[in-house]
C-alpha cells in the first residue's frame, strides 16, 4: 500500500497504475498507524493527477542515524571532521523543518554557504514499543519512505568539534520526505534496494540498501530503550557521493534553481527544487545571529 497525505491533511491510499486516490476516514497517517491500520475508506475516490502531496506524515519523534553504509562510512575518511562518526550515533530532527513533495528546500543564504544533500531511507515505525530486540524488530517496521537530509557542511564542521550535529540539519525546510509511504508487505527485500540521488538530472549519489553495517532490525532494535511511538521515523544513513567527500565540494553543493531527485528502488522519487531565501520572502536573507 501506498499511503499519502494530500490536500491539508487529508489521508488516502494511492492506487498509481490507475491514478486513483482512496480517502481513508483517518485524520493523519501517524493515526492510521497509531490504530494498527484498521481504518475505513470514507467512499471519496479522486484523481491522482488533482491532488496536492504534502509530507506522507508528520511523527512524534524523528530518530537520525549515521555511518550506517559501508561506501559512505569509507569516504567519510576523507573528510576533516574533528570527531569520527560512529554507526551507533542518533540525534532528533526538527519536526517542523520537515517538507514534501515538491516543497521547495529555502537556501538561507546568511546562514550556509555549503548546502548538502544526502540521500536516506526512513523507515516507519508501526506501534509502539521499547527495549525489544533485534528478532523481535522486523514487527515494528510497518513501512519506508525516502528522505533527503539536507545539511549545512560549514555549520556542521563547527558543531563536530564537540563531536555533535543537530543544527546543520534541523534548518527550516532542510527535512524533506516522501512522497508516500510504501507499507513493508509491498516491499520484497528491504535489505536489497537501489538507491539514487540526482541534481538537475546529473547522478550524485548511488547505492544499495544492502551495503549496510548493521541490518534495519538490528538498527531499530538498538534504539528501542528511546521508546518508540506508533508513526515515529528512523532513519538509515546516507549512501556515498555527498559534496561534502568531493575533491572541490563547492562544484557540487546545492545552489539556488538546483532541482533535487531522491529516489529509492521500490518506494519512489522525492522531489524537491532548491530557491533562495529572497525568492521566497522577498527580501535579502537575514545574516546568522552568532556568539
């Protein structure tokens, strides 16, 4: 199943080879999952091509991990960061930073002038639970969807000199998702799924969900005692191919006009369109409050 969130708010199971949405009698996704999925269809039947896609939801809790894909963790090497980045690490993301489908990412100029991108899997938790174990997670992952980490490198580099990041990701509008959820049983291997992201057509990231340390069980296992919420989000990592790990990384980072394709094997494209701060307010960007 193909579970999307449309037209402020509404929910509806997405039937793309007939381009055809189900209204689902839910007010959320988060909900839809909260109730174990029995949740009825209202009768509205609408034309995929008529509506809007917004994030496919909006969790309690939204769980970052790192240093999960071998390729990624490799060329991470190649980077000066002042701590390394160890596969256990987790952070929270922003919720309110979070964006959908073709919403556009906001380039605060006055804030960052290394705007990265990194392709993930965000895998969906379907009920709560806590301290279980790795055999025992396969049960908790209801769903994945596709998420493109958006990351200021300069203010990051700053914040790894006490060996910590949240800032650099938590931006508004660095936290795109989507463009649905695709429900585990429609996925065949989720340890065997292409991955690939491209700017303006050009092909910058690519990789396979099985080139993975840890397997998605162990890893929503090992953060289980954080107690999980039916609808919340965790995410894998990126693959390699960053900008950040490129010989002249400002030939790469995101620019104002760039257009940003994430897509996963099996789940589909994340798009969104990178526009600058004036563009959006109509103003110049405000400059970075320091101290």
């Amino acid at each position: 199943m193909k579970l999307i969130t449309f037209d402020g708010g509404r929910v509806g199971r997405l039937e793309l080879e007939e381009g055809l949405v189900i209204e689902l009698d839910v007010p959320s996704t988060r909900e839809y999952f909260e109730r174990g999925g029995d949740v009825r269809e209202t009768g509205e039947r609408l034309a995929y091509a008529d509506v809007k896609l917004e994030a496919p939801i909006r969790p309690k809790k939204f769980f970052h991990t790192a240093g999960n894909f071998i390729d990624h963790h490799n060329e991470l090497t190649a980077v000066d960061w002042s701590h390394p980045v160890h596969k256990g690490i987790v952070f929270f993301q922003n919720l309110d930073a979070i964006i959908g489908p073709d919403d556009d990412i906001v380039y605060p100029e006055g804030l960052t002038k290394e705007l990265d991108y990194e392709l993930e899997m965000a895998i969906v938790i379907g009920k709560s639970g806590k301290f279980f174990d790795a055999d025992e997670a396969e049960d908790y992952i209801a769903g994945f969807t596709v998420f493109n980490d958006i990351t200021a490198r300069d203010i990051q580099r700053k914040e790894m000199e006490s060996g910590v990041f949240s800032f650099s990701k938590g931006i508004d509008t660095f936290c795109p998702i989507g463009p649905w959820i695709v429900t585990k049983d429609e996925v065949p291997d989720m340890h065997n799924m292409a991955m690939e992201l491209r700017v303006n057509g050009e092909v910058r990231q690519q990789g396979n969900t099985n080139r993975t340390r840890i397997k998605w069980p162990h890893l929503v296992a090992y953060h289980s005692p954080q107690n999980f919420s039916a609808g919340d989000l965790i995410t894998t990592g990126t693959i390699s191919g960053v900008a950040a790990v490129q010989p002249d990384p400002f030939d790469f980072y995101l620019k104002p006009g760039d257009v940003v394709e994430a897509e996963i094997e099996g789940i589909g494209v994340l798009r969104n369109r990178v526009i600058s701060w004036q563009d959006r307010y109509g103003e110049p960007a405000p400059q970075r409050v320091d101290w």
